[in-house]
C-alpha cells in the first residue's frame, strides 16, 4: 500500500488498534483458562486433603472426575490448535 492507500485508510486506525487489543485479550484469556497447571494443582491439592482426611472418598471421586474431565478438555484443545 502506497503513500495515498495509507493516508485513505488513516480514520480506520483506532478500529483496527480496537481490534488488535481484542485479539490480544482473548488471546490471552483462552491461554489462561486452557493452561493445565492449574488443575493439576488441584489434583495434587486434593489428593493432599484426601490424605490428611479433609476429604471423604465420595467428595474425593467427584472431584477428581470434573478435574479429570478438565484436563482431557485441555488436551483436547491443545491438540486441535496444534501447540
């Protein structure tokens, strides 16, 4: 794009600069929410309660199924974006 293309498309630039932060963010957000470390934090946490008796058997097997089912929901991502 030229001198002319560029002074043209000059109003557009906030647009643009909008959509590039927007990208940005969600960018980042979805790295956040489909990191496993967190979860498998969680997992260890709860493994430590069931150890020390904070945690019953039953509570112990429900939540360790969700965190499970997260993980593979993870993976499963992970492996659709290629990373």
């Amino acid at each position: 794009m030229g001198l002319v293309g560029s002074i043209l498309t000059l109003p557009f630039a906030p647009v643009k600069g909008i959509g590039w932060v927007l990208e940005t963010v969600v960018r980042a957000a979805e790295d956040e929410y489909y990191d496993p470390a967190p979860v498998q934090e969680a997992l260890v946490n709860l493994e430590r309660a069931r150890t020390e008796g904070r945690v019953d058997e039953e509570e112990f097997a429900q939540r360790e199924e969700e965190l499970l089912r997260r993980l593979e929901e993870i993976s499963a991502h992970r492996l659709q974006q290629g990373a």
